[in-house]
C-alpha cells in the first residue's frame, strides 16, 4: 500500500537549484516511490545559525510503499552518496538536507525518527513550499491544516519564491 509522504528539501551550499534538482532526480528513484507534486523553490533565510548562506527550499510529495525508518534511511544515504554531506551541526550550513515532513496520518516517536517533523508548524520555509502543493493537508497532531499553520505564524522569515 501506498502513503503519501511529504519531503522538505533545503540546500544552502554550492549551486542550490542544481542541488535541489538532482535530489528531486534521485527522490524520482527510490524504490516503489514516485513523485507526485514538487512545490516551487524559495530562497529562505537561515534559522538557528544565521551567519552563513541562505537557502534554496522545497517541498515534494511522494507515494511510497517504503516504511518510514527505510524511507528515512534512503534519504539520509541520498544526502552523503550523492551530496556529500558532512555534519555541520544543528541548524549549519549544508548541501543537501532531505527531511520526512508528514508520512501519511502516522506519528512516529523513535530515537531516529519524529513525524510529523517536530518543528514544521514553527517554520515558513517549510509551511510555504507545503502549502502549494497541499494547502488542505491536515497536521496529524496539531489538527490544522498546513494553510492554517501559515496564516498563524507571526510575521518575519523571509521566504521568496525563485
């Protein structure tokens, strides 16, 4: 059976929308997954750590037969085969970071793994993107849709569509 499952993509290091792309490329190639919408990209500013570049995001819808952990774990291999990634920290710089945002109703609370991500109702550079390619999608624990999460958050983030 197939889920659908919400991926946020970030890139803030070397050429961002090649980046993106190709991890838009390399989603399309997971196992018994395909790729069913792809938000427009935007340009965010950095949370957390703010002195480094800003970012290019995205958000991709899949369906996927693949179990959450496994899904997970294809990512994480896609962010250091293909993109080198290298830890940098919480919130550092990075050239790819692929993350499960919402998998279906599920909620998941494992020492790898939280879904939904634990921080997405806070973040516009995630809601944004989700929100054009699933403004109804309903939050499993929060029970608001994801247009509704956006329109709560208070104002500043700048996310500007490329």
């Amino acid at each position: 059976m197939q889920e659908s499952v919400y991926i946020g993509l970030g890139a803030n290091l070397g050429d961002r929308e090649l980046a993106l792309l190709r991890a838009v490329a390399e989603l399309g190639k997971l196992p018994n997954t395909r790729i069913t919408a792809l938000s427009p990209f935007y340009e965010t500013e950095p949370v957390g750590v703010t002195d480094q570049p800003k970012f290019l995001n995205a958000a991709a819808r899949l369906a996927t037969a693949l179990p959450p952990l496994e899904l997970l774990d294809c990512l994480k291999k896609i962010e250091v085969e293909v993109f080198g990634r290298k830890p940098s920290g919480k919130w550092g710089p990075r050239s790819m970071d692929l993350d499960i945002l919402i998998y279906g109703d599920e909620v998941v609370s494992e020492e790898r793994l939280t879904i939904p991500h634990p921080r997405l109702h806070e973040r516009r550079f995630v809601l944004k993107p989700l929100c054009d390619i699933a403004p109804d999608l309903r939050h499993p624990v929060q029970g608001k849709t994801v247009t509704e999460l956006l329109a709560a958050l208070p104002a500043g983030g700048n996310v500007t569509r490329v």
